[in-house]
C-alpha cells in the first residue's frame, strides 16, 4: 500500500458559464477593453483566501478540496487513464485498461485517508475501461477482449473490497451480435444494465445472453446515464451531449467546438457533470480539461475548469455528497510511464 498525500496546489477553478468573457474571480474582466475589474460570483466558497462569491465575506463555510497524488507506473498499463467511480466507503475505485487482449484488466483503489491499493482486482477484463455505480449502490465494470474470442464482459463488484462478485454478471456479449463492440455503460432505477454499440450507434439493455434495443445514440456512445427519475438516457460522444429517449434516436442538447466527452456522472438532486477533454487529446502541450454541470434536464451548463489535466472522471460520492476527479498529467509522446496521476474530491456545498 502507499499513502501519498499531496500538499500542493491543485488549480480548480468554479465560474458560470456563460459569455466567452468569463474568467476566474481573481483576474479582470475589461466589458468595455477599459476600465476596473468585476467580480466574477463562482458557485462555492473554496478555501483560498479569496472571496470566491462576491459577498464581501472570506472563505466562509469553504469547500476543501482533498487532493491525493498517485504514483506513476511503467508499461503496459494504463493505471492513470482510468475511468472512475465511488465506493461504499467514499473509496475512489478506478479500473485499468491494458487493451492488448492479453493482460487482465486491474481494478486500483484510492481510501479517503490517501492510502493507494494497487491492485485490489487483478481480474479484470481486458479494456476495462468503464465502470459505474448504480442509484443503489452496486458497481459494474464493462470490459471487452481484443484477443480472437471476442468476449466483451460485463462484471459485478463488491462495493467496499472491489473483489469480483459470483457468478459473473455477463460473458460473451460477442457471441449473439456479429460485429458489436461496446462503448458506453449504464444502470437503470432498476438496475437493468445497458451497453452503447461502439459501432451503429444502437444502445441495447442486456438480458442474459440477449440484447435488447433500447435506441439509436450517436458516434462510439463513449459514455452514457439515466437521468434522476429514470425516464431520460444521457448519452456523450465526441463533441456532443444529448439524450435517447426508449425507442428513440439521439437528440443534441449540446456542444463543444475543442472538447470531447469523456464521462458523466450526476449528484443527488439529479444534476449531471459531463467530464472533456481538449480535442487533441495527450499531444495538447499543455493539455487541458473542463468538467460542465448541467441541470437534470441537461440545460443550462455551468463550466468548472480543470487547468493543465487530463480527466477520466468525474464521479460522485452520495455518502460525503462529494465530486470525484480522477486527473492525470502526461502526453502520449512520453509513454505510459511518463503520465502521474490525482484524485481530487471536490465538496458540493452549494444546492
């Protein structure tokens, strides 16, 4: 085990999205190129010194943000690409995806205290690389074998260790669909599991051995989630954000110019936080993440702004009503071994 807490600085800017001329409360903003500066209100008081919320009032009732930094590791392996979820406990689990069709995938957790389990699971399918907690606390992971049996596997993992559960929820997802390769993963209200069709765009609801179509979606289907009451699938990919209602086709709420989607989660009144990545992904020098918030209709964005990271988060914590980031630092050009790793936890005090 390792227990690595970091003391510096990470930069999390919170600001309303809303005019290209927003910026961070501690800089200026010129609405006429000349002149004093505004108060640019941001959604919570962090602990920083500034006034974050244009009240007059100084870090009071401030969010803290507890920063844990991850150890790098070498080829193969691709530990700090992870996508993430919350444990029982608050624990972030984060899934590694070799993608070789040879090395199991691994299952890595990060405690509250900062204390890294590297390998929690070392059974893992290959390119494990979406994972996501339903509204009753169970957590699945969605794998898919590039070797020449083509089985793309859907397991179930205990909440608090992450050892795998028996049976195995799903094996062999190839065999009744020719020529299907999942993309995204998501659970209903009741638990009813769905995987997006990387390839077509169809989103199926799995039954056994059997798909089920559920409706059209768009591009890889990269990631996806049920709004709050149920009635809505979110779906990402590429540069847009939308929705599939059942037996319907995908329909854009929005869009991004440089960013593509990564992942989404939402919290417990329902708002949804869509994770993005600048478009040319790890050759970005530097690169650059954004997570936006959107209400449970997914209208009207509000942009938090990850600076300098990469993100294959966000997640959300019900039990400390936290926002999980899982963020790494690194450029393809340097190899897996060259990209470090931090998990943020981010308090949403503000309704």
């Amino acid at each position: 085990m390792h227990r690595i807490i970091s003391s510096s600085a990470l930069v999390i800017l919170l600001l309303v999205f809303g005019t290209s001329s927003a910026k961070a409360h501690d800089e200026c903003i010129f609405a006429d190129g000349f002149g004093g500066c505004d108060c640019v209100p941001l959604i919570a008081e962090l602990c920083d010194g500034i006034d974050n919320t244009c009240d007059g009032e100084v870090d009071e009732a401030c969010a803290a943000i507890h920063v844990t930094n991850l150890p790098p590791i070498g080829c193969p392996g691709t530990f700090n690409g992870g996508h993430i979820a919350a444990g029982a406990n608050g624990q972030v689990f984060i899934v590694e995806f070799p993608g070789n069709g040879i090395t199991p995938g691994t299952l890595h957790i990060v405690e509250r205290d900062g204390t890294v389990i590297l390998d929690a699971n070392t059974g893992l399918p290959d390119a494990a690389s979406r994972i996501t907690r339903t509204d009753s606390g169970r957590i699945f992971v969605r794998g898919n074998q590039t070797s020449p049996d083509f089985e793309h596997q859907i397991f179930e993992l205990n909440p608090v260790t992450g050892a795998t559960l028996e049976p195995l929820f799903f094996v062999e997802l190839w065999a009744d669909t020719v020529g299907f390769y999942p993309g995204g993963l998501a659970v209903d209200a009741s638990d009813n599991v769905y995987v997006g069709a990387a390839s077509g765009g169809l989103i199926y609801r799995v039954a056994g051995k059997d798909l089920i179509e559920y409706g059209t979606g768009i591009g890889n289907n990269t990631t996806m989630l049920f709004s709050h009451d149920g009635t809505t699938l979110f779906v990402g990919s590429g540069t847009k954000f939308g929705s599939v209602a059942p037996g319907g086709n995908f329909e854009e709420l929005h869009a991004w110019t440089d960013f593509t989607v990564s992942a989404m989660t939402r919290d417990a009144e329902g708002r949804v936080y869509v994770g993005l990545n600048t478009t040319c992904d790890f050759n970005c020098l530097p690169p650059l993440a954004i997570v936006e918030r959107f209400e449970k209709d997914g209208t009207n964005p509000i942009r938090f702004l990850l600076s300098n990271y990469r993100i294959r988060g966000p997640a959300y914590d019900p039990l400390h009503n936290e926002l999980l980031i899982h963020a790494f630092v690194g450029t393809a050009l340097e190899g897996c071994s060259g990209i470090t790793g931090t998990v943020f936890r981010l308090p949403l005090l503000v309704p």
